[in-house]
C-alpha cells in the first residue's frame, strides 16, 4: 500500500511541475494578485497559483505559506522534488513565528533546480518598480541571491 502512496505523489508532483514550468518568462509584478494571474505574478502568487490549481488552498503571502502550509521538512538534505523553499529574501517579513523573517519562496524541481517569480527592485520611491519574471534558476544561486533558507515545506 506505501508504494501507491508514493506513486500517487509523483504523479501529483509531475503535473504540479509541468504546470509549473509553463509559465517560465512569464512577468513579475510586485504585489500581483490573483486577479493578475497568470498574465502577472510575485513568488507568493506563483505557489499559490500553482498549488491551487491542484486543489491544494494556500495563503496569499511568503510568510503565511510558511506558517500555514504543509509539513515542515527537517534540513536541506531531506528535500524533495515539489518541496517550498523559504528564504529570508532582500526584504524579509516577520512574525512570532519566524522573527529571523521570509521574503521569498521558491518550487524545488530537482537536480539541484528551482522555479520562482524572480525580481529586481529597480525603484523605491515614490511607487516600488520591480523587474523580473517566473524563471528557472539554480537552488545555489538562489540561496546566494535570497538566502539564508529559513524553512522548507512539503505540501504534497
């Protein structure tokens, strides 16, 4: 019976990816919502858009995600493909929580791969301008850009 059990999620998470990895270029918009997706998105509304579409509820935010979704994984050496990784980010948000904060999540796709809304911020005042979109990016460079990791969650 375990073997079907993890049959089952391979498969949820193939199409979960496949899904994904269509939106690959598409633009980033800082505080897009729902009603922006999937012409527009930030890396909160990537996962929820995503995860959604499989059913799966999500909150809106990097911070409730990590609070409120799934089952946390223990370390970096226990992810799995489909795996959120949270990160404290440029601009972390913060709770009781995880005072340490997070700013950023990300899909893990394997291979050491990662899919995301990515962004530069190029403009602060007087209205935030950020340039980016849904892009695969190396787990590594990730990390360097966006770390230090702050939580990893298993959803499926």
């Amino acid at each position: 019976m375990r073997r079907n059990t993890k049959e089952t999620r391979n498969k949820k998470v193939e199409k979960l990816l496949s899904f994904a990895k269509q939106f690959v270029g598409t633009p980033y918009k800082y505080g897009a919502t729902m009603k922006d997706a999937p012409r527009y998105f930030d890396c909160s509304g990537f996962v929820k858009y995503v995860f959604e579409h499989f059913g799966y509820e999500m909150p809106r935010s990097t911070i409730e995600q990590a609070q409120f979704s799934g089952r946390r994984v223990a370390g970096i050496k226990n992810i799995k493909v489909g795996d959120l990784i949270f990160l404290h980010g440029e601009r972390g948000h913060y709770n009781k929580k995880f005072p340490q904060g997070i700013g950023h999540v990300v899909l893990y796709i394997g291979g050491g791969e990662v899919i995301h809304a990515s962004s530069r911020r190029t403009k602060n005042y007087p209205h935030i301008v950020e340039n980016g979109s849904v892009r695969r990016d190396s787990l590594e460079k990730t990390i360097s850009k966006s770390g230090p990791i702050i939580a990893i969650k298993r959803v499926l």
